[in-house]
C-alpha cells in the first residue's frame, strides 16, 4: 500500500482560505472577518483569564513552582500563564485553573 504524500497546494499567508475554498469574494471576505473576530474573541478572554490568576500569583507572593504545586501544573505552564501565551491553554484549563484558586468564573452573555 502506498501513501499519496505529494503537496498540491499551500496556501500564502495571509491569503483568504474562504476565497481558495471556492466560496465568493463577498461571502470570503465575510467569513475571513467573522473569523478573525472569533479567535480575537477568545484570545481576549484568554487574556483576561491569565490576568486574574497572575494576579492571584503576585498578591499570594509565589513563586512559579509554589503556584505550580497549588494549580497542579509544571512550573513551565505557570510561566506560560504568566507570560500571557494564550495559544498554549484553552478557555477550559484556564477556568479550571482559577477554580483550584478560589475564583470560580461566572460567564455573563450579552
């Protein structure tokens, strides 16, 4: 059995991938916003999430492996936090992450 792995096409970045897929220019370009938006979205609730256990790593005076020990993490994840690497954590590890602190997250929609 052989295994096709030839390349047949890569799209540039920065390229609409809507607009190579087929759909037409008015609906990529639609597409590409709203998908821009929502990873925007999220990295920005991301962001937020890392702000407050940061915080809750500075007022307690931890240092990373002490925070680590008590989020049940590496040291490296509690450097990603800290350092605000939101491609590194879903939106689900990190409200876990605030839950073993005390500060459970209340989502608001609207």
């Amino acid at each position: 059995m052989t295994i096709d792995t030839e390349i047949r096409h890569v799209t540039k970045p920065g390229a609409n991938l809507f607009l190579e897929l087929g759909f037409t220019s008015a609906e990529a370009k639609r597409l590409q916003a709203a998908s821009r938006k929502q990873i925007n979205d999220t990295r920005l609730l991301k962001q937020q999430l890392m702000e407050e256990l940061a915080a809750w790593i500075n007022e307690h005076h931890l240092k990373q492996a002490e925070a680590a020990a008590v989020l049940m993490v590496s040291r490296p994840r509690v450097s990603d936090v800290v350092n605000k690497k939101t491609s590194k954590f879903t939106i689900d590890t990190l409200v876990e992450m605030l839950s073993r602190v005390g500060k459970p997250v209340k989502l608001a929609i609207g």
